[in-house]
C-alpha cells in the first residue's frame, strides 16, 4: 500500500483544511514521532510540548483533564482508566509502607476492599471511621496518619459527611483531606472551596454520564502532589485510552444539563414516593426529613442529587416484583446514566453483610437505591406507582 510520498506503511498528514473541525479528532496513536533526537530532548526537559508515548499522555485525555480541571477549579490533572485506578494512584502513590490513612466507613465497596484489604498487605495502616462524625475521626488519628479519604454524600443511604469539620481537623493536623466527589459532583459540591487537599472522581457516573465508558480523575492542591499521582499513574499503566477519553468528552458537554434535569427529577420523585402506601421511608438529602437535612443545605449550596434511598414494606418477594413491574427502568449496579437505574444492596453491594446487619443498617431487603434519569417526571411517578403496587401485592412474604 503507497500512499502519495510513496510511503510503504505511514499515512500521509491530514489534507489541510483552512476550516477546523468542530469536534475535537480521536487520537489513537500510541507514538508520536519527532523530527530528531535534539528536539525530543526538549520535548523531555519540558522546553517544547509534544506527546511522546500514549500511556504518558495524549491530546484526548488532556482535552478531558482540562474540563474537569476547571469544573474543579484546579489545575493539571491526571486523568485514569477508571474511577478506581484514581483511588488507587491517591492511596499508593502517595502513601508508603508505615503509613496510616483514615477512610469512611461508608466508602464505594471497592475503595473499602483497598482499605480492607490490599493497603494492609502494602504495609499501609487503615482504619475506618463515620466521616459524619468529626471526633470519631480525631479519635483515629495515629501519629503516623497521612490521609482521610471520605465521599460526601454516602452510598445507598445517602448520609452526609461533615467536611468543614474534617477539614478544619485535617488542616489542624497536617493531614491529606481527599474527597471523592462522584456523586456530588462539580455542579453540587467543590471539594477545594472546603479545604480539600485532593479530589477523585470517576466519571463513570455522571460526568461521561451515557454507560459506555470508564474513566476516572485525581488532583491535588498542591501542584507537586498531582506530579506525584502523574508519575505513578503512567508507571502503573493506570492512564486512559484515547477513545475512552473521546466519548467522555462528549458526555461531559452536556453533563450540567442532564445534572439539573436529573436532580430536578429525583426531588419530585422522592415526593411522590413518600406518598405512596407500600413505602416504609424514603431517603433523599433535600427533604426536610432527612438526618442532614441542614448540612446537604449548607455544603450542596442549592444543588441536590440525583440519587433517592427508599424502603419498601415487603421482603424479598416485594422486591423481586419492584424490579419485574418497574417498566422501562433498569435494574443495574451503577448510577448517573441518562436512564434510570436501580440497585438492591440486600443481592449487591452489600450480600455479604449477615441480614442482621443489613436490618441494623436500615438496608432491608424492600431496601432500592434510585439514580435518577432524564425520563419525564411525570412519567417516572406513574411506573414507581405501578411498580410498587406490584410490589404490594406480595407484601405478605416479607
Ligand atoms: C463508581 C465509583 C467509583 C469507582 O469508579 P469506576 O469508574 O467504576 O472505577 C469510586 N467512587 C465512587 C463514589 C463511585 O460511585
């Protein structure tokens, strides 16, 4: 195959166009070639900018790291393959072994297996502690913590962490406060206006927002950290693939719109579900009923979530038709697509609990996490109806 220089296998440039694309261009390529040795020196030392390896950046997850950056008010950061491999470049790339680190007792399932398990075998101390409750933290702290990892708003229950008081604790104390901010978001919450000192996101959820990709996000305050999780990240191959990066950019144009459709949605729907007969509880920050009802006013500064907890009635039974008459929804372990989503912590994230802690932490089996979609509301509020009258209609199993 030729090509018009007579080139055995390299493509030819781009034909020159005096109009730009509108898009911006895929860039899969995994090498970028320079002309000579002298000018990939400079591109090494940092004189010139050029892309060299794929895996130690490419134009696409720059184009993605820039948008978050500024939707996080922070500056140079690292983009990862997923939502996972930024928790995992924060915690091992920047503790070492002796290290003590503080987590939520309330983190994402995985984030607490890294706690659990992998940490301690790194020879990295862990101890979790009620995020909600600042002197159950203080009472952590060991002379060697270096880190207090924390989501804000909690995982099925929707609990809120109190983040000015860690955050003042961790100034006071000289230690890393990282918060995970992916089911916040920029739009409702902005770690680094609290005293961050680090934010994770994956966006997985509901920043790409369309189910089709993985992606995650880490940075620092302080420039020479982000350096750090850079490195780490690129040695461990935990950075993106172009087209990942390509499709998230995508969704995130129009993330802030689906965010407030989405919340909009959820705080209707809340309302209504705390109408119906065969639901025992519903959990949703923005009501008034809610634990912390006042600290989601204060720290989501008018914003609100897209996420409701809610409790039906019956067992097992009732949830099985939930699930079965919840027409058009799916039942699927994740949040933040552009459809409805629900998810069962009693058969999911949280099976391995015994039943009697699942009943001490409120998560029975009638037990539904909702991640709200872009569907009508109205619409949306006759399927719940009809869904949890099924449900209904088995209650005597429960
Ligand atoms: C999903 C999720 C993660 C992990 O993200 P992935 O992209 O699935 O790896 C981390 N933290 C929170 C709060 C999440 O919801």
């Amino acid at each position: 195959m030729k090509n018009a220089r007579g080139s055995l296998v390299r493509p030819d440039p781009l034909p020159a166009s005096a109009s730009q694309p509108v898009v911006t261009p895929l860039s899969p390529s995994v090498v970028y070639a320079s002309e000579t040795p002298d000018m990939l020196d400079d591109q090494y030392d940092g004189r010139l900018h050029g892309y060299t390896y794929s895996r130690e950046g490419h134009p696409n997850a720059d184009v993605v790291a820039a948008r978050m950056d500024v939707l996080e008010g922070a500056q140079g950061g690292v983009m990862t393959g997923s939502g996972m491999a930024a928790v995992s470049a924060v915690l091992m790339g920047l503790l070492s072994a002796g290290d003590h680190v503080i987590g939520g007792t309330q983190l994402y399932g995985r984030s607490l297996r890294l706690m659990n398990e992998d940490l301690p075998r790194l020879g990295i101390a862990t101890t979790l502690a009620d995020p909600g409750d600042v002197s159950a933290v203080r009472a952590a702290i060991r002379p060697e913590t270096r880190m207090v990892l924390v989501e804000v708003v909690s995982n099925p229950t929707l609990r809120l962490a109190d983040i000015t008081g860690l955050a003042g604790l961790c100034r006071e104390r000289g230690i890393l406060l990282v918060v995970d901010n992916t089911f916040t978001t920029p739009r409702a919450f902005r770690p680094f206006d609290h005293g961050a000192d680090i934010v994770i996101h994956s966006l997985t959820k509901l920043l790409a927002g369309h189910s089709d990709v993985m992606l995650g996000y880490a940075v620092a305050r302080d420039p020479e950290l982000t350096e750090k999780l850079r490195v780490f990240a690129v040695t461990t191959g935990l950075t993106p693939s172009p087209f990942d990066c390509w499709l998230a950019e995508r969704g995130m144009l129009s993330f802030e719109l689906r965010f407030d459709r989405a919340q909009q949605s959820a705080a209707i729907l809340a309302d209504h579900l705390a109408t119906l007969p065969g639901v025992r509880r519903v959990i949703y920050p923005m009501r008034p009923d809610h634990p912390d009802h006042a600290r989601a006013a204060q720290l989501l500064a008018g914003q609100g979530c897209n996420m409701v907890s809610f409790e039906l009635t019956g067992g097992r039974g009732a949830a099985n038709a939930f699930t079965r008459a919840a027409d058009g929804l799916s039942f699927a372990p994740t949040l933040g697509d552009v459809g409805t989503t629900l998810s069962h912590p009693a058969s999911s994230s949280h099976r391995s609990m015994s039943a009697a802690d699942r009943e001490a932490n409120g998560l029975s089996e009638g037990f539904f996490r909702v991640s709200v979609g872009l569907e009508d509301p109205e619409q949306l509020k006759a399927v719940f109806t009809d869904a949890v009258a099924a449900a209904g209609m088995v209650q005597s199993d429960a």
